[in-house]
C-alpha cells in the first residue's frame, strides 16, 4: 500500500467503479476523479443526497450490492470496510480487475503536488478544514479532499472535496488501518498520537510505530508540522529530527516553535497571540470554540505558512472558518437549548469536545447523549469513556454502534454508563433511542447545551431533539 505513486497514474485507471461511493471519503475521491475528467462509477446499500449529488456531476450510481454493477469499469475502489464477500470486489476479483484501496486512489490524485496530509489520533478533519480554507485565502487556490463538510458561509463551504488549480493538495490522512502509508507528503502535519484502532494495530506502541513509518513517507525537502503539546507528537518530533527530518512544532507549550499565547474563550470561539522566535506572526480568532480547535488552527497556520501562505493572509482565512459538520456543529436552538452534534468518538475528544460546551454554555448546564463507536474500542477505553462523560451534567448512553465487526452481547452501551461518576439520576444507559430523546427534551432548560456525540448514526437525533424541545407544553 505504501508504494510511490506516479504522476501519471490516474491516466491509467480507465473506467472507476467505487464500493460503498456514498462515504464521505470514497465520495470526495470520486468528486475529484469526475473533475480530472475520469468516468465514475459507483454503489452504496441507500440512497442519499450524497449520491444524488454525484449522479449530478456524471458519475452512474446505484444502491445496493450486485456484480453486474460494475459495468465496464476497469478499476474497482474499496475501503477498509468491503468486506471480501461483497458481490462486486469478488466479481472485480474473478475479472482480475485492478483493485484499489481508497488511500491509493487518493494517492494518484495527489500524484505531481505539493501535498500536505493532515494524520492524528484526533483533529484530522477540522485542521485540514482549516488548512484549506487558510490556504484559500491566501490566493493558493488548493485542491482538497477532507473527512467531511465544511459548513455554509466560509471561502470554502460544503462538499468535502474540491479540485483547485494551484499546485497544493491538502488531504486528510487516515491512519486507523494504516492507510495513510501510501502517501508521500512535502508537509506531513501530525497533531496527536494516542492509542487507538487497536483491533488494527494491538498495542500503543505499534501505533506509534506506524505514524514514525508515516514521517519517513515525507518528501526529501519537506516538513513534519507537530504539535507540541500532545506527548506522542512529541516524541514523534523528537524521532524525526533525530532521522533528518525538518520539524516544526505548533502548541502552547515553551518551546514549541509556534507558540500560543494568552488563549482565551471569547464569544463562542477563542483567541490567542501567535508568536515565533523571530516574532509575532498576529492574533488568530476563532470562531469555533475550544483549546483543541485553536491547536487545531496552529497546525493549519502552521503548515499554511510553510506551503507558501502569507501569515497574515492565513490568520485572516482562520477568523473566517465556520467549522465541518459533525464538528461541535449547532444543529439549532429551541427554547433557549441548543442542541450541538460532534464526531467525538474517543475519551480524549469527548472530553476536548465538553470542555467546549462548558464554555459555551456559560451558566447554562451540559448533557450529553453518547453513542459507542466500535466493540474493540467500547471494550478497551469503557472506563476512560466515562470519566471523559462525567465531564457533562447529564448522560445518556446509547448502545454500541457496531460497524465494521461483529457484535458482542456482553459490550453494549451499558459499560460505558455504569462508569460515569455522576449521580445515578443523573446517567442512564438507554438503547431506546426515542426514550434517550425523550428524556433529554424532558430535562433540559433554557440556557443548556446539548450534545449528540459520536461516530455512528447519533447525529440523526439532533432534529429529533429540536422537534421534542418544540413540542413541550
């Protein structure tokens, strides 16, 4: 998966058939394929304004699995998540069809620009949202293929992929299945290394091992941007110099050769002084919430900067950033409580993501409803999970969200519950989802935020929530 790819590669694919084209992902890439000029193919189990989307620009799209779907392609695009028993990987695989894991097909995209790929255990989305956007404004016009969506109302709004004609392309860099070994980055920006997708790696440490591989990847003359602040990033940068590699890191922490200072909660977003040894670079103001966020936008400064942005001219993109979907995003406000929707899927992001609500909450209360993404990862981090969630006034705990494994009767939600230090009345581990909406809505009072939280399908509650909050007397 980590072999170099050519600048001409994607003039040898031919005809691309995407499995499961619906993802936010596999959906930029194939966005980006239509734009050069390559014909697209694709399906996913249902429809969805995704597809309807990619009908729209020219791609042929059906729902459902079936091997006559793959007409005449002649590449077929997988993720991780195919399974080899889907009816048209193994109709690709009795042609002898040439089969692709998403990172490669995105590695062909970037193929002959300056990349700049955005990895971490945390942050991945939003900073290279905010990368692009910063780079945007600063007359770069990049190319861009991110985990999810920018909101509406910022330079660069909506779909999660964008083909632009200057010679930088930003791309978020996967590593839960190591993904991220098949690109070869002129900026390699890491904004945290913590123990994650050990049902891929087994132990901490062969995390840490592939993000040191991810480093190597990057291009003679190039960069690896790491935050400070963060121990693994840190000792990854540690690692780097020690290997050649050019460094700069981001952070509040001394040292750190971007540096933040005076970071303050300001209007529902944050503030903070930008400096370097050689001086201040300005102020960066946000307009998300958060000391996550305004690490996350050092990074995007950072590598901005080293990508040819002026400082100013990146500050200024930043200031103007409205945040991604699923990304502390306020999906409305009813009866003076707002209801918020984060990705948050990880004890460190979960906590990240409530520090935030309480300030944005001001006076107002936190409660949360949490929804377990993955087995492996509900069985290892249960107790951190709740102590993250204690964080919050309130907690409802949906059950698992199983995705890509099999279910396990003895990991449901409740393991997560029954380690929040709250009051009992307090918590409830509640896989009745309308039940889970009915409570929230019952206890919620003007001045509160709510959150949904978590990777799976929760942030369909969110216009459930709002409808409830309407509803009452």
């Amino acid at each position: 998966m980590s072999a170099d790819v050519r600048p001409d590669a994607l003039g040898s694919l031919g005809r691309v058939h995407f499995v499961g084209i619906g993802g936010a992902g596999m959906s930029g890439i194939a966005r980006l394929l239509l734009a050069r000029g390559i014909p697209v193919s694709g399906s996913d189990a249902r429809d969805s304004a995704v597809l309807a989307d990619l009908r729209a620009a020219g791609a042929r799209v059906e729902v459902g699995h079936a091997a006559e779907h793959l007409g005449d392609a002649d590449t077929v695009v997988v993720s991780t998540a195919v399974r080899e028993a889907n009816p048209e990987l193994a109709e690709a695989r009795r042609r002898d069809l040439a089969v692709l894991h998403r990172s490669q097909a995105l590695a062909a995209l970037m193929a002959g620009r300056r990349a700049a790929a955005v990895a971490g255990t945390h942050g991945k989305t939003t900073t290279s949202s905010m990368l692009a956007v910063a780079l945007q404004e600063a007359g770069l016009d990049p190319s861009y293929a991110i985990g999810g969506e920018l909101t509406p109302g910022q330079p660069q709004q909506g779909r999660g992929a964008r083909d632009g004609g200057g010679d930088v392309f930003v791309a978020e860099a996967d590593e839960s299945d190591g993904s991220f070994l098949a690109y070869s980055p002129a900026v390699a920006v890491v904004t945290n290394v913590e123990p994650d997708h050990l049902d891929h790696y087994g132990t901490a440490e062969a995390v840490e091992e592939a993000f040191a591989a991810f480093t190597r990847r990057i291009v003679p003359g190039g960069v690896l941007v790491a935050c400070a602040d963060d121990p693994g990033a840190a000792r990854l940068a540690e690692l780097a110099r020690s290997e050649g590699v050019r460094v700069r890191t981001y952070g509040s922490a001394e040292g750190a050769d971007v540096r933040l200072l005076g970071l303050t909660a300001e209007g529902g977003g944050v503030r903070a002084e930008v400096v370097t040894a050689a001086g201040s670079l300005g102020e960066l103001r946000l307009r998300v919430p958060g000391e996550h966020n305004a690490l996350n936008a050092a990074a995007a400064l950072t590598a901005a900067v080293e990508l040819g942005a002026a400082a100013g001219e990146a500050l200024a993109g930043l200031a103007t950033f409205g945040g991604a979907r699923r990304r502390f995003e306020l999906r409305g406000e009813v009866a003076g409580v707002r209801v918020v929707d984060d990705y948050a899927h990880h004890p460190t992001e979960v906590r990240a993501v409530l520090r935030a609500a309480r300030e944005v909450a001001g006076g107002g209360r936190v409660l949360a409803v949490f929804q377990p993404h993955l087995v492996s990862r509900t069985r290892i981090f249960a107790a951190d999970f709740g102590a993250a969630l204690a964080l919050a006034d309130e907690v409802v705990v949906l059950d698992v969200y199983v995705a890509r494994e099999d279910p396990d009767p003895a990991v449901t939600g409740a393991l997560v519950a029954s380690a929040v230090a709250l009051p009992a009345a307090a918590v409830a581990y509640e896989p009745d989802r309308g039940a889970a909406v009915a409570r929230l809505a019952g206890r919620a009072r003007a001045g509160d935020v709510v959150l949904t939280l978590g990777a799976g399908d929760v942030t369909d509650l969110g216009p459930r929530l709002l409808d409830a909050l309407g509803a009452r007397p």
